[in-house]
C-alpha cells in the first residue's frame, strides 16, 4: 500500500541479482503480483477523490470491476465518482460531506448510500473516507474505500420492518399480554394487562408467577408452561399485585428456542366484566396505531408537519385541551416549540419560536430531572412561561416527558389541562407515542436494534399464535393474495400453507353475499388515500360454517402513491353479533327478502337467517293451512330427505301439531321427542337438540319451524332469544308476503288484459307520475316501460301543449269532460294524432287517472 496515497503501487517486475550477484531465474510470481491479485479479489474498491464537484476520480482499485466499470472509465474523465452515486441519495451526500469538511477538527467520516452498477442494478456501500488537507488547511482530496453491502442492508431493513409491524401489534392487542421468562419473571406486559390487573406496568415487571401467584387454580395453569405445555384458567382472581378482585379468562403458552428448550410464556388475559373499558383501550390503542402509521408516511413532510400531527395526537390521547413538542439543537441550550392548537392564536409564523433552555420554567423541568414530570394543580405563579410571543396561557394540570435518542435528551412534549388528574397511564401514551415518532422520522441502524428486532419477533410470533386477533399481509390485487397470515389462523379451520401456497386466496373465504361489498370498500379506501379502515363481514370457515369478522387493515403505499400492501387483523365477533344485535334483526330481515321471487325462496332465505344462530345447523320450514290446520314443510336445510319426508306433513291432532299449538316454542332433547314419533326411529340422523317455534300473527299461527343441532345437548339461551326475536319478526312478514301475493296476482290478470288491447293505455297516479303503460302504447311511440316508468305524464304529450293537457285534466277531474284529441309524441319527437278518453280508477288500492288513446285516421286511410 502507497503511503502518500493508500493504493496498490503496481509497477513491472524486473529481474533481481542474487546475493553472490548472480541473476536471479527464478519464474515465481512476484511479490507485488500476488499483492494485486489479493487486493483484487477483495470486496473492498479503494478510490482516491478531487475536492471538487461530482468528485472526479484520481485513483481507483482494479476491483471497481465488481460494478461493472473498469479504471479506465473513471481516470479518463469519462465518469465523475457522482454519476454513479444514486440519484436519490446524492443531495444527501453533499450535506453530509459539506457538513464534516465544515468541522475544522475532523479528518475522518463514514456515509451509508446507494450506487448504481454499470447494469443499472442498485447495490448499498458502506464509504470510510480521510480528508487530505494542503498547507494551508484547504481540502484537495478524499482518500476512502466502499465496502459493497447491499445484502446486509436489505436483511436489516426487513428486519427493522418486521420488528416495527410486531411492535405495533403488541402494543395495540385489544387483550392483557405478558411475557415471563424461563425463571417465571415478567419482563413484558402491555397496557391492556396493567389496566385489568390495576397495577402500574413498573409494578409488574418483575413479578414471579411461580413463586408469588396465590391463587392456587391460576397457578396451576401457570405451571403447566414450564411443563412444554399450554395452561388455561377461567373464574374469579384475586390480584396478587393490586388486591383487586376480578372475573377473568387467562390463557398461557411456552416459548421454545429453536432447540426445543423453554425461553419463556406468554400470558393472556380477559377481563369479561369490563368489556366496555376493553373497548376504550382497543380505541386508544387504535388511535395511537393511528398515529403511528401516519407518522411513519410523513417521513418526507417537513419537520412541522410531523410535529404539530404528532402533538395534535398527543392531545388527543390525554383527553387534554394543548399541548407541546420541542426539540433540542444540536448545542443543547436552545428548544425549538410546536404548539397544539396551531391554529388559536392571531399570529402565525412559517418558523418555529426559539427560546433558551434555561429561560423556561415547568417545560425545562423534564430536561432537568431526565424523567417525566406530572403536576395535578394549577400552576401557581405570578409569571406564567411565554410558550409564544404575546400568549401566556394558565396551566391547571399539565405532563412532561423527556424523550431520548440513546442517552441524549432530543426532545419534550407536554400536555396540559385535561378535565381530571393525569397519571401513569397518560405518560405511558404519551412516550410511547413520542418516543414511536422520534424512531420513525430518525433513522437508525445500530446492532442493538436488530437484535430486539429478532427477539421481540420470535416473542410476537408466539403472542400472535395465542391472540384470538388474526394477523394478514395482503398483495393489492383481486380478491387479496396472502403473503403473511398468522399461525391462529387454524381457528377457521385453515392451515398458513393454504395461503402461502396461492391454494386459497382470501377472497375465496368471504361470504359470497358479502365479497362484492368488501370489494367495493377497499377499492374505495383506496382510491381516497385512507391510511387504514374497518369493516364487519362474514367469512366461511374451513367446515362451512358462517363467523361473522371485524377487520382493521391499514393501507401502505409506495413512492408513486399506490397500494404496494395491505396489512390487516381479523377478530371472530360471533357471538358479539348473535348476543347483543337483536335492534338489527327486522332491518336484516327486510334486507334477506329484499329480492322477489317464489313463496318457496323467501322461505329458503328465512330459514338461512335462522340457521345464523348459534349451535343451529338444520332445521324444517312448514306453512300452515288456514283452513284444515295441517302442516306443510316448504323448506329445509342441514337434514337428510329421509328425516325430512317423515317429518313433512301432519295433520292438526298429531303429537307434532301439539308442540306448537301451545302457541310457546318447546325446546326438547331429540332423545324425548324420538320416543314419542309415531314414525320409523329417527335416531341415524344423529340430532341432539330439537325445537319446535310457533310463527303467529295477531295471535293467529300462520307457519311454524323445528331447530335441530348434530353438536349440542340443548339450545343456548342466547340462541334462543335470538330465534324468538326471529320468530316474532317472521309472522308479520309472512302475512305481509299473502296480503302482497294476492294484490300481485290482481296486477299481474290487469297487466294481461291491458296488454291485448289495440288502444294505447297509460296509468299515473294523481301527482302525474306514470305507473304503468301497455304495449301497444310501448310500441307505437317507441318507448319501453323503464323509459317511462315513474316519469312525469307530460312527457307523452308535445311542447306547448302542456296548458291545454293540465286544462283537459282539471274538467275531467270536475266530471265536466272525459275525452281529449290533444296529439301524443313519440320518443323521437313524431307527432302521433289520437284521441284520448280519461276515467279514474283503482291500481292495486291506488287512485289513478287511467287513458285510453285510439288513433285518429286521416280521410281515405
């Protein structure tokens, strides 16, 4: 290596004398021969840079042949070191070059960037570059190597990735998590868990669940973890920690290392008494999430942008009324302020109001103590801080919290004036949501990182596994290829490999009658920019069963602004819809018989309504002869035809017929009512439960339905209500179907009959609308029904007429005259000569005005 120059100083070997002075003959490669060809194989490309411009290159390493150029290329002149430096991160290597040569007392710095080969591929280098000065102090070169890095980049990145999308996971699990080591210590909990507990997370850390449970069934389950095995418990728990009493689920799962050996469990934990204080924590956890998400796609926004959104959100998730970022210079005695509400005061300024460190008052008192600070009292002073100029503002209660890079103060953010006390919940938020910020917008790669990355991965893998929250990443195409789907997914009845694998795409798994709607609402989502969105649909399962879903997805987009991925979780609300949705059944109803058609296909969709309560998988369908009282069935749905044929028909005094003439629904073992059937033993059909519903109207039994379930011994109570409510709503829509079916048949004779008339005909109601027109009328001015249908009357008469038609109308109305030979106008504007007579009528119990128009031959036609 070249002292003055640190490059390979290759020159041509000549013959040597040996020490007697003789020739030396040897043919073994010279030294510097083989130094070369080291040197050249080496993955690092050495270069020695003019101070000036693009950086033209005065030496270069054989090896740049590893991207495809040669020395040539660059010592002719023919490429500038900046040409092949990517485009994107060339603005960033003058600062950041300027910057360091600007610092009098620096001879060495480091960069981190992206080149393009020769092929045009985009490779990542590491540069360590010293700064040559001249005599004077003045830079003439740059002397560095680049290390081609690219693979290692690429692997930290995904893993940063990955690490972030667990992070955010964990933190926003609408459920109590813990994690506890091989010793049974916790280290983990989020803030779920701490509020069920009701106990700081400080307080939980630590904490022993095989030492210091008292609970002895709690810990029981616990025990079983260090056992390789899953534990679970459900009951009554008095906290260790809190001495608060509680109702709680609690699921437990070891966490192997790769060798099989136990690291450490996962704890989950339900509070099903306070499920509405639950929903308040998935909500503030899903605004934080939120705010995350936003955050980390304003990477590129202007620094105050991202800090009056981050505030903004800060207030927000304190329940405060202002609040505070500021941001430390780089000499640590000056605070740069962004203020929520932005947009209260009279002033505005594209700048940010800077003011010393030690001039502030409460806002400093965070820096000083490296801790948060919370204050529950006015703030008694007779100077209150200048947060801006000309505004002083009465803090009643307020927080502060330092947030840190490494060990380096970076920032504070305070809120303030929050209707009740602030506590450790708030500063927790109020870190977490900072402290994400901080993260997002600086870009960090320390080994550190990484390795929590690894570790909190394999902790959130297992976590996701026990969560009821499925975890998808879906690609942006039609109906959701899967290209990540969490273990639990095996709930449904699927494995991770019929997704993986393109065997089953998600679209295939959404209820046929819900897949166009979801479409529309994530086409829709992106078309506006969401960040994220929510729905409620139902999937199928992998048994066929119906599991109504909540999903929350958040959209991620590239460059261009285009989805490049969809990430979202799934939760089974079930038995939330079936217990606590009675208020939707008749507005669901109108919706499943939305469509007309047959008698026998309402009834096929009433009895699948049903069939969507719980532990009902079949079930018969029968109407009820008003005359004779027998029963017919009409429908049914998860029974063999066997069953069914001898079950469909009897008569008004057969043991049937009594189950609901009681007028109350019976429940029953099938094993009971298999004794009592006069029919062949049913027994082979496999049934548990039976029940017999009486469907009334006005107190007079109109249909009927038998339940059945192959999987439970009796009907849930919840079930029950909800076929009850079913029932109730069913009676009025089946009356309401004959009243509508024989008003139908009435329409449907009248249509035919109007229809064969040579005359044309046309029917509007009393406010002009045209209700209904023949054929001949259809076709003599060339118009179809949908042309006019509901469309106002005068549309069939010519311009200009419209006073004289409105006239005709009013004595025809006052039985002064009912003829008219006012001309009638077809769809291409051709006058046709009629003439009309009017008389009022009855249209399925309407009052219309009815016409009848014959055409008026001209003399000799």
């Amino acid at each position: 290596m070249n002292a003055s120059s640190g490059v390979m100083n290759i020159s041509t070997n000549r013959p040597g004398k040996t020490k007697a002075g003789e020739e030396n003959t040897s043919t073994s490669i010279p030294i510097d021969k083989k130094l070369e060809a080291v040197y050249n194989s080496s993955p690092v490309i050495s270069f020695i840079w003019k101070a000036e411009g693009e950086w033209p290159v005065e030496s270069v390493s054989g090896n740049i042949t590893r991207l495809g150029y040669t020395p040539e290329d660059f010592l002719s002149g023919k490429l500038l070191y900046g040409d092949i430096v990517h485009p994107d991160d060339l603005d960033r290597i003058h600062f950041e070059v300027k910057k360091h040569s600007e610092k009098k007392n620096t001879s060495y710095f480091s960069l981190n960037y992206r080149v393009l080969t020769k092929d045009g591929d985009v490779r990542w280098v590491t540069e360590r570059s010293f700064i040559k000065r001249d005599e004077n102090g003045d830079i003439t070169h740059f002397q560095g190597i680049i290390i081609d890095n690219t693979e290692l980049e690429e692997t930290e990145r995904e893993l940063l990735e990955t690490g972030k999308k667990y992070q955010i996971i964990f933190e926003s699990s609408p459920v109590g998590i813990i994690y506890f080591d091989e010793n049974g210590i916790i280290t983990h909990c989020n803030k779920a868990f701490s509020d069920i507990v009701g106990a700081p997370v400080k307080k939980i850390a630590g904490f022993s669940v095989l030492s210091s449970l008292n609970d002895e069934n709690l810990k029981s389950a616990v025990d079983l973890v260090f056992l390789g095995n899953p534990g679970y418990y459900e009951g009554e728990y008095f906290s260790a920690i809190s001495g608060k009493k509680l109702m709680v689920k609690a699921s437990f799962t070891p966490v192997l290392d790769n060798d099989g050996s136990l690291i450490g469990g996962i704890g989950i934990m339900e509070d099903v008494e306070l499920s509405k204080k639950a929903q308040e924590i998935i909500n503030l956890n899903e605004m934080r999430l939120e705010a995350l998400l936003k955050l980390y796609q304003m990477q590129d926004s202007p620094m105050s942008e991202i800090a009056e959104y981050a505030i903004e959100k800060a207030v927000k998730l304190t329940n405060s009324n202002i609040g505070y970022l500021e941001f430390l210079n780089e000499n640590q005695n000056v605070l740069e302020t962004y203020h929520w509400p932005y947009d209260s005061h009279e002033y505005y300024s594209e700048e940010p109001f800077v003011h010393p460190v030690r001039s502030t008052g409460f806002w400093g008192e965070a820096i000083r103590e490296r801790k948060a600070v919370i204050v529950n009292r006015d703030y008694d002073t007779e100077r209150v801080d200048e947060i801006y100029p000309g505004t002083k503002e009465k803090m009643l209660r307020h927080i502060t919290i330092p947030v840190f890079d490494n060990d380096q103060i970076v920032a504070v953010a305070g809120v303030a004036n929050k209707k009740s006390d602030y506590d450790e919940s708030d500063v927790r938020q109020l870190t977490l949501l900072m402290e994400g910020m901080w993260k997002l917008v600086q870009y960090k790669q320390t080994t550190e990182i990484l390795y929590e990355a690894l570790r909190m991965r394999r902790v959130l893998e297992s976590i996701m596994s026990s969560s009821p929250a499925i975890v998808f990443l879906w690609k942006p195409e039609q109906d959701w290829p899967v290209e990540f789907v969490s273990d639990n997914i095996e709930q449904f009845g699927y494995t991770v490999n019929d997704f993986i694998t393109g065997k089953i795409i998600y679209g295939d798994i959404i209820h046929p009658s819900d897949l166009q709607r979801v479409r529309n609402e994530v086409e829709r989502a992106s078309r506006e920019g969401f960040s994220d969105f929510s729905q409620e649909y139902r999937i199928l399962t992998k048994s066929g069963e119906v599991r109504w879903v909540d999903e929350r997805t958040m959209l991620h987009y590239d460059q261009r602004g285009m989805v490049d991925y969809l990430q979202g979780i799934i939760v089974d609300i079930t038995e939330r819809k079936q217990a606590n949705n009675f208020m939707r059944v008749e507005c669901d109803l109108d919706n499943v018989l939305g469509d007309t058609g047959s008698l026998e296909d309402t009834f096929d969709k009433l009895l699948d309504f049903t069939l969507e309560a719980k532990s009902i998988d079949s079930g018969i369908m029968y109407v009820v002869d008003k005359k004779t009282g027998e029963f017919d069935a009409v429908s049914y749905r998860g029974l063999s035809k066997s069953f069914v044929d001898s079950l469909s028909h009897f008569k008004p005094n057969t043991l049937m017929a009594r189950m609901f003439s009681t007028g109350f629904p019976v429940y029953k073992y099938f094993t009971e009512i298999n004794m009592m059937l006069p029919a062949s033993k049913l027994d082979y059909e496999g049934l548990q439960a039976m029940a017999f519903i009486p469907i009334k109207h006005n107190d007079e039994l109109v249909a009927a339905m038998v339940l059945g379930s192959h999987s439970e011994l009796e009907v849930p109570a919840s079930s029950r209500n909800l076929i009850e409510t079913i029932a109730n709503q069913v009676g009025i829509v089946i009356s309401r179907m004959k009243k509508d079916s024989g008003l139908q048949k009435s329409k449907n004779h009248m249509n035919s009959l109007l229809n064969v008339l040579d005359e044309m005909v046309f029917i509007m109601d009393l406010q002009g609308s045209i209700l209904h027109v023949n054929s001949s009328l259809a076709d003599t001015l060339n118009y179809t029904f949908k042309d006019l249908e509901m469309k106002d009357f005068l549309m069939l008469y010519p311009e200009g007429w419209e006073d004289d038609v409105l006239s005709t109308l009013d004595e025809i109305m006052a039985g002064k005259s009912s003829t008219s030979e006012i001309p009638l106008i077809s769809k291409e504007g051709i006058l046709v000569p009629v003439k009309s007579k009017f008389t009022i009528g009855d249209w399925g119990g309407q009052d219309v005005l009815i016409s009848i128009s014959s055409l008026i031959k001209e003399p000799g036609v």
